[in-house]
C-alpha cells in the first residue's frame, strides 16, 4: 500500500543488473544460438568415427625411419652420422655441393646494395632511379647481412687425398664402400653450415670430445688400397683429446660398429708433434680381423687455425 517499501529481490539488488538487462540477447536469439550449439555437436559426433579412422595415417603409431645413416653403439644403441647441408641434425630438403651459398649470398647483397647507392647517387637522391634505389636498399642490406651470418657459421669441404691412383682408388670406393663411407664422404666433402665440426655428432657419440674442450677436426678423408681392400682413413687435428683415448681397444671396436658394416679399424698417428691422427677403416669382405693396417700414413692437408695443441700422451 502506500508508504510501504517495496522489496527488491536479490538479482535487483545487484549493481549493473540493468546493465546486464539491457545488453541481454531477446529471446528469440537465445532460441537460434541453442539450435545452433546443437547442430554442431550432431556433426561433431556424427564425424567421430571418421576421425577414428583417418589417425592411424596422420600419426602412425611406429616411428618414421630417418633418411640418415643409422650407426650403432655399444648395448645395440649409438650415434647416427646426420647428413645435411644444414646442421647436422638431420637431412636437408636440397644438397648443394660444388660451391659456398655464404659466397654467393656475400657477391649478391654486395651487388644489390652497391648499385643501389649508385643509382641513388647519380640521380640525385631522387629522379626515375629513386624507387629502384629504395627497393636496393630494402632487399640488398639484409642478402649481404645473411650471407655474412652463413659465411660466420661455414664449414669448408675437407679435401680427398688418394694413396696411389686416382681412378683405380675410385672405382674400388665404387666397388667396396659400405653405406656409412659413402654417406660420410658425402656430406664432410660439401659446405656445411651450424655445425660445430665436421662428424661432431658422431666424434661426441663415440666420447672423443671431453666437456668444455673443442671438437676434434676433420682436415682430410684419405682413400687408399690394401691387398685389394678399401682403406678409408678420416684424418683429425686433436690437440684436445688423447690419443691413447682415440685407440683405446674397446673404442676401436666401436669404431667397426659405427663405421661398419664389414671393416677393420684401426687409429694411426700422422702426425705427433701437431696431435694429427686418423681412423683408418679397411673392408674386409665380412672377414673381420682378415686385413692389415696402414703402418704409416701421411696428410698434405692444411692444420686449422687457433688450436693449440695441449701436451697430453
């Protein structure tokens, strides 16, 4: 009645509640949006069972083989030679040999960039040459900043040296080189960037690198005969590891597994005073202990700069 209060419910009590009242969809909106969530989940279900289906070919419960050579270790486990251009993490989708893309980056940012301050130059700082000079600019600068960070980060090819004839050791690496030599040759022989070193992956699965030291470095991959079998020698500059570490008689053995299958292996010094040694794999024709050694090996690669070489047995 008059003079009486009225009462407010709860909901009317609360501050913004005709905030919320006048931003409120109509019913009828309501009506559509619940349709709408209904239909959506009907093809959700109804999809389900097609989804089932297609999971196995999107993700395959078994692992994809890699397209690397698989080298095992000790216990059947072990490191993998990485091929690839790129780091060696894994294979790259184009090999490029035969020439440095970190030159060719270098020679073609130079090359935009210099006839773009040419043509900025001799137009005055404006002109019909003015927007070509821009446009210089905006891509030369960076190709020439690339091409200095992949120069930064390059691994020159190591050289092949042959023990003898070049085309008849040819035609016996042809004849006689397993898997890993060949996929070995291929990538230390080509450019090579974000790697620490060549082999680094395989050098620090086979415990060559101790922590905190440099990698040990591939200068050369020398290719020889004897008694009619492959001998594949990776020569390295080690000033960091031993090498009564390198020719430990159980890491010898590791080296026929990884570098295998079907080969000898033995550690030769090549040279002492520069802490050059090499891993000398000869083929046997699945006749392990059936071939001899090198006594002796000699390299005309150059030594690496910048490492000094530690007195250590």
């Amino acid at each position: 009645g008059p003079g009486k209060r009225k009462s407010r419910s709860p909901q009317a009590r609360k501050p913004g509640h005709h905030l919320l009242a006048l931003s409120a969809p109509p019913p009828l909106k309501h009506a559509t949006m619940a349709r709408s969530l209904l239909i959506c989940a009907s093809f959700a279900t109804a999809l389900q069972p097609l989804r089932s289906s297609l999971r196995p070919a999107v993700a395959p419960a078994s692992p994809v083989r890699p397209t690397t050579v698989a080298l095992h270790a000790e216990e059947g486990q072990g490191g993998m030679i990485m091929g690839g251009g790129f780091n060696a993490a894994g294979e790259p989708p184009v090999k490029i040999k035969g020439f440095s893309l970190a030159k060719a980056a270098l020679a073609a940012g130079t090359l935009v960039t210099a006839y773009s301050f040419y043509s900025f130059f001799t137009s005055g700082g404006g002109g019909g040459t003015a927007s070509l000079s821009s446009l210089g600019f905006i891509y030369g600068i960076p190709i020439l900043l690339g091409g200095c960070a992949l120069a930064y980060a390059e691994l020159e090819p190591v050289p092949v040296e042959y023990d003898g004839s070049e085309a008849a050791i040819e035609a016996l690496f042809e004849a006689k080189a397993n898997d890993a030599m060949i996929k070995i040759r291929e990538d230390v022989t080509r450019h090579r960037y974000g790697d620490d070193a060549h082999l680094d992956t395989t050098t620090k699965s086979l415990g060559l690198v101790d922590p905190g030291r440099p990698y040990p470095v591939l200068i050369s991959l020398k290719l020889g005969e004897s008694d009619g079998q492959l001998s594949y020698s990776l020569v390295f500059c080690s000033p960091e590891t031993s090498f009564l570490q390198w020719s430990d008689e159980k890491r010898v053995k590791k080296y026929e597994t990884f570098f295998g299958p079907d080969v000898d292996a033995s550690v030769i010094k090549v040279d002492p005073e520069n802490r050059v040694l090499a891993i000398n794999l000869v083929t046997n024709g699945g006749v392990p202990g059936s071939t001899t050694a090198p006594e002796t090996l000699t390299t005309r690669a150059e030594l690496p700069d910048g490492l000094l070489s530690r007195n250590r047995a």
